[in-house]
C-alpha cells in the first residue's frame, strides 16, 4: 500500500486554553488536518512561555480567561517575542471590553468557541494567510463601534498616506491575504509588506485591525 502523501509545508499551531476538555477536543480536531502542526496545547499562558516550541508557532489560538495572565494581555508579550505569529482568540466572551483589548494588543481574529470545527480550522487558515477571521457575531459587533467613533479629519501624519497606501490598506480592509493584495494590485509580496510598515508607522499602530479601525475613524478608507 503506497504510503500517504505528506504537504509540502506545515502550519505550526499551539493551543493555550484552560478547559481540559476544549484543549484535547481542539488538539484532536487540528491533529487530524494533514497540513497542521499542533507544537503544544497549554493551560496557562505562563506554561506556554515555558514551553521549547512555542516561540515557533505561526498561529496561537488562546482563550481569554485562563488562570494567570489574561488572554488578551498575552498578545501583546506574545508579539514582542515574535511579532509574526498571528494570535487568534477563541473565548465564550462577547463583551465590547475583551474584543477590542485583544484587537488592540494585536490578535488578528476572534472567535467564540461555539464555532464549528469546520470553520475553526479555516479561520486557522485565514490567519496564517493575513486574514482576520471573526465570528459573524463578532464583526457585527466591531462594525457598529465603529459608527460610534466621532469622525475626524487626517492629521499631518495620516495624511501623509500615499495614493498606493491608501489602496493597500483599503484591501486589507476587506479581509484579504498579503498574496491577494500584491496580485490585486500588481505588487510583489514583498512590496505589499514594504506599504503595511509604512502604513503601521505613519497612523501609530502595531497590526491590521488597530490600522483598519484608525483609518475608518479618519476617514482614510471606506
């Protein structure tokens, strides 16, 4: 019998969630999707810092109320140790408080652990591809924050956006990957980073929501 064809790479995942239950039900699922790799699964930010591979994790998947650290004060620690990986929350809380703290601090998704298993390993996918994978729920719920922020007008330094900044950040905006945008928009992959520093440098902030929110807030971007 021939042996099973392996993928050509791995999306290297760790698991940092307090229910024993919801931890091994997580680690089981992602275990048997041929193209991810589960580095370790945690029930404590504090054990997944002491862990040897979790530095080395592309996507970290982390409940908000876990024993210690908080999850969303986590990313933030996360990020400065290695600012590539893409933190995703996975929580049973909705309140507008725990979303956007954990936006600001640099999570690229949020999901409630409600979510299907199906959907679950997709939104793995759509981060590790520059996406931010919400739970309808709560994208609903960002977008109506949004309409109560006053609107002001570009700054000195936000208007200093160029022409080409300007329509990266608008395809951020509409939830597509790094490849999406240098094809939409005839750049290479290294270009499109070039434009995102750029664009993270001039409004002030540390990742795509926090630049897709100021932007909405001025006005940069529809």
């Amino acid at each position: 019998m021939p042996k099973p064809k392996l993928p050509d790479r791995f999306i290297r995942v760790s698991l940092v969630e307090d229910n024993p239950y919801i931890r091994s039900g997580w680690r089981a699922l992602l275990e048997g999707i041929p193209d991810l790799l589960v580095l370790g699964a945690y029930e404590s930010v504090e054990a997944a810092f002491d862990g040897e591979d979790f530095f080395e994790s592309e996507v970290v998947v982390m409940d908000i109320g876990l024993p210690g650290m908080k999850g969303t004060e986590a990313v933030r620690h996360i990020l400065q140790q290695n600012p590539a990986v893409h933190v995703l929350i996975c929580s049973v809380h909705e309140d507008d408080d725990n979303i956007f703290e954990a936006i600001c601090n640099g999570a690229v998704g949020y999901l409630l652990k409600s979510t299907s298993p199906e959907d679950f390993v997709r939104a793995i996918r759509i981060a590790v591809a520059d996406g931010s994978p919400m739970s309808p729920s709560i994208a609903r719920k960002v977008l109506r924050s949004f309409r109560k922020f006053p609107v002001e007008s570009p700054d000195a330094e936000t208007d200093r956006l160029n022409e080409r900044e300007q329509a990266v950040l608008g395809e951020l905006a509409r939830g597509k990957s790094y490849r999406e945008i240098a094809s939409d928009l005839n750049l290479s992959l290294d270009g499109v980073r070039y434009h995102i520093r750029a664009i993270y440098r001039k409004l002030q902030v540390h990742g795509a929501p926090e630049a897709i929110a100021v932007a909405l807030k001025k006005r940069l971007i529809r």
